[in-house]
C-alpha cells in the first residue's frame, strides 16, 4: 500500500542506507560487480534513475533478494509521483458497476 503523505522510499535509499553502508561498500565496487557504469549507480541512489529489471537482477544477484524486491521499491514510487502529477484526473473516471445477479 502506498504512503499518503509522503513519498515512499526511492530504491536508491534504501541501496545506500542498508546494503552499501553496512557491507562497507563504496559505489564504485558495487558498480564494477555490477557489470554497470558508476553514472547509472550514482543516479540510482540519488533517485534521479529508475531501477529498470535488468538492474533489479543484478541486484539481486549480488545481494541475494529478488528482483521483485527492487522492482516493487521503484515501483511504489512511481505509481506515487504518477498520482501526484494525475490524481486530479483519475478521479474523474467512474468506475463501470458488474451487473448484480
């Protein structure tokens, strides 16, 4: 369930906060096990890049979770700012009611 107040959480926080930090590593590491470019790291964490199933695979890979993990992070951000930006909008749609038997 989405945060209503709040952003939720970018997958790059979380990277930072509780993988990199406590494994005492330093996102030039993680990049080159990776298999990926420092850029497309450092904009990750610092929320300005998607986390895209190829990276939640090799996330995962390497951190031993599950690319859903990743996928479901971006995924709730997402689906907020996309809210945020259209909500206005969606709430004009009504919803179609099944016929009652």
């Amino acid at each position: 369930m989405l945060p209503r107040s709040r952003r939720p959480t970018v997958p790059g926080d979380i990277l930072r906060h509780e993988f990199l930090e406590p494994l005492g590593l330093s996102q030039k590491e993680l990049a080159e096990a990776l298999g990926i470019t420092r850029v497309r790291l450092s904009e990750i964490i610092r929320g300005k890049r998607a986390v895209t199933p190829d990276t939640a695979i090799r996330l995962a890979r390497f951190f031993d979770t599950t690319p859903e993990f990743w996928i479901g992070l971006q995924s709730d951000v997402s689906l907020w700012d996309t809210l945020q930006v259209h909500g206005a909008e969606y709430e004009k749609i009504k919803p179609v009611r099944a016929a009652v038997e």
